[in-house]
DNA sequence: TCAACTCATGCGATCTCCGCATCAATTGCG
DNA sequence: CGCAATTGATGCGGAGATCGCATGAGTTGA
C-alpha cells in the first residue's frame, strides 16, 4: 500500500544524479537494485516517475513531484533518528531534579552552571518542594532524581550519601549566646525557639535534636519559610537551629551564627533514584558532573560537607 | 543502522495503546511479531523504551522522546504518500497550459473556471507568449500542453484540432466597405493595411492571404499588439483582418467587422502535446473539461467554432 | 490455589531483497 | 560505417528478514 522508505530513498537519489549507475555507486549497492526499486516503486503508484532511454534519465511532471515528497519523508525520518540518537546519548532534552528550596537555592546553581557549559543543549528543570512531595516527584518519573533528605528506606528508591549539612545556632546580632564559641542545644532550649513549618524536613530534626536532650519542643514561633525565621531572629524575637545549608536563604536579615553542639546533628542530603531503573543518559550525565564536583572536593559553604 | 519504519509505526502503536496484544489487534497482525519488532527497535536504540512487567506497559523517558519522534517520522511518511497520491490522482497540483494571449484572454478563462469548479485544488498556470515560445513551453516540459496555430508537422509533437477561428475584416465605424455585407481579401487589398507584428501567428495567415489573391501584401503600419491594431483603425488609418477570436482584444475601439470572404481563411486552433508521453492526470482532467465543452457544442463568439 | 492474561521466544515457512551475470539498446569513437 | 563502451532492465539463486503458531515464564485476581 505504502512505499517503502527504501524505495523513496533509492527513487530520489537515482532522481536527483539522473542516472541508476552514479546513484548505485553513492549509495554503495548495485545498479539492479535501484533498477528494481524504483520500478517497484513506479509499479506502486501506477505512474511512470522517471522517463528513461539508455542514455539519459528525466523525470515526469510525476516524478518531479515525487522527488519533492520522497527527500521530505526521507529527512524527516533521518533527522528524526538523529534527534532521537542524540537524546539517547543525554546530547538533548531535559533533566528534572526535584529537590529542597535549600538545596534548589545553594547546592544546585553552581552544579547547572558547571553542566551547563558541557552540555548546553540539555535544559535542566527544577522541581522545588517540600521532602514528601519531593520524593513523590522521583516516584511517579516527574524527576529523574532528587536531592533530598533521606527519609524512611524504600525499595522503591536508590539512596546515595552526597552532603552532610551541619545545624547551627541562628541567634539575634547582640544576644548573651553570641559570647560562646560554641552553642549547645540546651542552651537553645532555654531560650524561646523560632521553628520553621511541620512540614519541613528541618522542623523534624530539630524536634528530634530537642528530644534527644529532654528539652521541651514548644517553639515560641513558627513560620512557613527560612527567610521568614531568620526575620523573627533578626527582631530579637528569639533563637532558631538551622542547617547551615539553608543560612543564604535568611537574605538581609542581620543574625549571627555559632556551631551548634551537644550533640552535633548533620542532616544529611542523599540523591535519591528509582531503584531497578536505569537513569537518562542527559540525567546521569548530571549526576556525574554533581560526583564530580564532590570528588574534587569543590568548596561548600562552612558546615556543609561532602559525604564520603 | 536507521530503524525501519514498521519499527517505528509498531512502537507508536504498542507505547500508544500501552498493550503489546491491543496494538496487536488494531494493527491486524500478531502480538509475537509486535513484540520483536520492538524488541529489534530497543535493541537497534541500545536504550530500553518501554518498562513492561506482565501486567502494565509503560514508558521510559528514553520511550517518551521515541514515541514523539515515532509518531512525527510516520506522520510525515503517510501524509506524503497522500499528498502523492492525491497529485497523481490529478486532485492536485499545478496545470501549466502554454497559449496564445488572444485564446489565452478570450478562450481559457471559461475553460478554467469551468474546471475549478470541479477541482478546485488544482492551480492553473497560463503561459501566454508568441507561437514559437509557446511550442518551446512544451517541448520543454515548462507546459504540459499548448492551445496554438498549428505549425509544421513534427513527430515531437500530437496535434488535436480543437477550434477553427475564422479571419474577419475590421474597418473603422463609416468605411464605405462597411456597406457590404460581406469584405474579401481584394477588397481589403485595395486600402492601407494595417498588420500585426512579424513573429505573430496571425500575421503569417495574412500575408499567406493576401499572397492567395495576388495581392500586395505591404503593410500601412504594423503594431505588436492587437489592441494598438484596433486603436489605429478606430482612428481611421486603415483596416485590418483579424481571426474573430482576438476581437475582444480590440478592447473599446470603436471598429466594425464583416465577414471575410475569397477566400475564407480559417486558422486552426490546436491542442499540442509531447507525443509519446503520458498526460499528467490534472493536465488530463483540464483537457477533458475543455473536451466536455466542445462535445457540449459550449457557445463560442461568432466566427469561432469547434473543430469535427 | 488455580485460571486467566500478560509479554517473550523457539521454530518453521514464506517473502523480500540483494548481487551477479547477462541482455537489449544506444552512443561515440575510430 | 562498424565496433567497443555504456546504460538501464531482467533471470536467477541465495541470504536475510519477518511473520504466525505454539508455547513458556511470570503475575494477577478470584
């Protein structure tokens, strides 16, 4: 019913060289082939394409138009290939990483900006959000990957250590804690604490700091963002404990931070895939460039560590 | 190297219907044949397109981009073999038809809008220009036919009579030949004549005309066109003979014409064709619209009549 | 626990397509 | 004027692709 994509190759190269020999010798088969294929093809669609005597070869009215029409299928289904090639090769496309405002804030800039300049035909797509929605992302393949905090294990996902991200005692500019060199979490305790959302997954870690030293949890206050709670620090309405990861996110807010201790909690930042699933290539080109940062041991913020 | 395009078409289907056995059945073929053929695709690809456990198919991102570019590579073939198709069918296309200016003005327009009515996705190019260029339109392949005077025989040309235009004289408003009934050729030889251009077709049969009656055949003036004809016997300078086809493009010179006898000189309007070639089918179909109004006895002006 | 349904695969038959050799026709050179 | 060279077409045999049938392996749901 259709004609071939060989067919329609072998008729318009032997169109455009008017000539079955020169376009059997370009295409590197014989001569009868392309005899065969385009009478095959002029058989198919009951017209005659090409007017040949032993001397020359000419197209008809038909063939003309059948020349125009066989060299569009024919890089239509080159180009496509090629293009399909290319994003096989991760040359093209998209990368989706699902990851933490923090970490979609501070960590990742420097990674795109270091992939990008070797690979700029890939974009790359930042799905920022909380840790659960974040590891759904991964699940349901919205994300090649995500960075994330490291929640319950699933077989569901593939977890590799990346940072460790150290708390710190996040405290208003002249508070007495500020003459310590270092800050423990009961001190913090008794003072009153400025914690962010339920939601997030810094929230649970303080919570969980907290109980490790029978420290009552209650926070004095609490809001959605980091800047917002760097903010409430700033106004002197209390201290806070964040991972040190998060400190560009307080923005202007004038605090000042110390080490936080007794006992030193790490949050740590895992890559987390779909487990028996190979990753894109443009996916895993990223995940190289990001280990490759890691075992250059490129410069982190103080307190944010490389895993490993 | 490339992936074949059943490759292509049976991936499309199976990652559209999600099923290896429902593509199966729309595509009237096995499911053992669906399967490899895009087992071979993947294999050729060196990437896995689709995820398949024994219940669910679904696909990979790699599969995602495959199916995109699938569908496009086999669009793009089967919108061309229509399209072909479609010009073969002579549906459409171009029909380039070589004339004379005066049957291109007077005759063709009724011919073609009688033919976009029935095929109105069919362009109609007119070549009008001089006998000689319009025979070298279609032994040039530029034209797939010519509506002209018939020149001398050649055997790479067939020849249809389609009308008969018979000359007429063309005499200002008060010419005391204007008395007469009928004007002969002797007649006309007796007042300045006023001819067309030398490489016209109707200036050839005048001065054969007047060569018939042993006339002088040398003209008063000669002009290019048949309207700056007309405007020089409208202002008296002479009179002319013309072929009652061209009267119109006197245009709004006030002339009178009488019939032109002794002898009465019919110039033959032909189809010419290459011979031995095949009519493109929109060329055809023109030519069977053309045929219809001569079967039909269509009404032409006075002087003018189909041929047989 | 088992029937039912999924996709994968071994196998044999068929079909297509290729290249070699050769033919018929024309051209161009001697 | 005639012969060598070249062109596209075609008979033929073989290699490879592809198909459908039957069946296998694995999972789901009653």
């Amino acid at each position: 019913m259709d004609a071939t994509l060989r067919q329609l190759a072998a008729y318009a190269a032997v169109a455009r060289a008017a000539s079955f020999t020169a376009a059997a010798a370009q295409m590197h088969v014989s001569q009868s082939s392309l005899s065969r294929a385009v009478a095959d093809l002029e058989r198919l669609l009951g017209a005659q394409l090409l007017e040949r005597d032993t001397r020359n070869v000419q197209l008809t009215a038909a063939g003309v138009e059948a020349l125009r029409i066989a060299e569009q299928i024919v890089n239509a289904h080159q180009a496509g290939m090629k293009e399909l090639r290319r994003f096989l090769l991760g040359e093209s496309g998209t990368v989706a990483v699902a990851t933490l405002p923090s970490v979609a804030a501070v960590l990742l800039p420097r990674v795109i900006s270091q992939f990008r300049t070797q690979r700029p035909q890939v974009a790359v797509r930042i799905l920022d959000g909380l840790e659960r929605s974040v590891l759904d992302r991964v699940l349901t393949g919205d994300a090649d990957f995500a960075i994330t905090t490291v929640g319950r294990p699933s077989d569901q996902l593939e977890q590799r250590p990346l940072v460790h991200d150290r708390f710190v005692a996040v405290l208003p500019p002249h508070h007495p804690l500020t003459e310590h060199a270092e800050v423990s979490w009961e001190d913090l305790a008794r003072e009153p604490f400025l914690a962010v959302g339920r939601d997030s997954s810094v929230r649970r870690l303080t919570d969980a700091a907290f109980a490790q030293v029978d420290a009552h949890a209650e926070p004095a206050a609490e809001a959605g963002s980091i800047a917002t709670v760097g903010g409430l620090v700033a106004a002197g309405l209390g201290v806070s404990a964040l991972p040190a990861l998060v400190l560009p996110l307080t923005g202007t807010a004038q605090v000042t931070c110390r080490p936080l201790v007794g006992p030193v909690i790490d949050r740590r930042l895992d890559i987390a895939l779909r487990a028996r699933r190979t990753v894109p290539r443009a996916a895993h080109h990223l995940l190289e460039t990001l280990d490759a940062l890691r075992v250059q041991g490129h410069e982190l913020p103080d307190g944010v560590a490389w895993s490993e």
